[in-house]
C-alpha cells in the first residue's frame, strides 16, 4: 500500500504567440500582483487551476516558460462576445517576474489608455 494519495495533476501547457503591440495590449493583465495574460482556449478551467504557458512575444522567438494559476475564466458565449479563455496570474517567481518586466517594456506609454481590452 501507498502512502500517496493518489497520482498529483499535472498542470496543463497553454502556448501562446502574441504577435503585435495591440494584441499584447488587449491580452495583459497589470492590475494583477505579478502580472498576468488572458489567453485564449476551449479547454474548460477553474479559478486556482494551475498552469503552465510557453508565451512567444512579438518578433521574439523565444518561447518564455512561466506557470502561473487561472485568475478568472471567461465562458464561451459571454456577454459581449468576449473571447474563451482564461487570465492566468503570473507565478511570483523570477520566470514571472521577468516576463511582467518585459511586457511592460514592450508595452511602455500604453498602460493605463482606455483602449478596451480583454480584461476590463
């Protein structure tokens, strides 16, 4: 007999390319502690769910590797015709640290317009 309690989950892989300033724009998510993305998906998730993302940016090919936990979801068929998806909070480790810095970066004069968003 086992003294585990069963097999741990591990969490899923979301891949994501953000190929413009605007996308990149809509898609972040500064208001949260560490940063975070909303992105895109079908697959159905719960608040708390963690995550694993490879995030592409722009002309970058870097794929940048941070896990991060599901913040809210998005359901498909919401009000709006907002995208499906879910906004992932960064982790608060020096993956999500760094990718928070450089998207603010990239993203430097457009934080706080009142272009509409994903998110908000």
């Amino acid at each position: 007999m086992s003294d585990r309690a069963g097999p741990v989950a591990r969490p899923s892989v979301l891949s994501l390319n953000i190929s413009s300033k605007s996308a990149l724009y809509a898609a972040y998510m500064p208001f949260l502690k560490n940063g975070g993305i909303f992105v895109p998906t079908p697959r159905a998730y719960k608040i708390g769910d963690e995550v694993f993302m490879l995030l592409q940016l722009l002309e970058d090919p870097t794929k940048h590797p941070v896990a991060g936990t599901v913040a809210w979801v998005t359901p498909q068929g919401a009000q709006g015709n907002k995208t499906q998806g879910v906004g992932v909070h960064f982790s608060d480790d020096e993956a999500g640290k760094g990718l928070r810095h450089r998207i603010e970066q990239i993203l430097a004069g457009h934080l706080g317009s009142n272009r509409p968003t994903h998110t908000l």
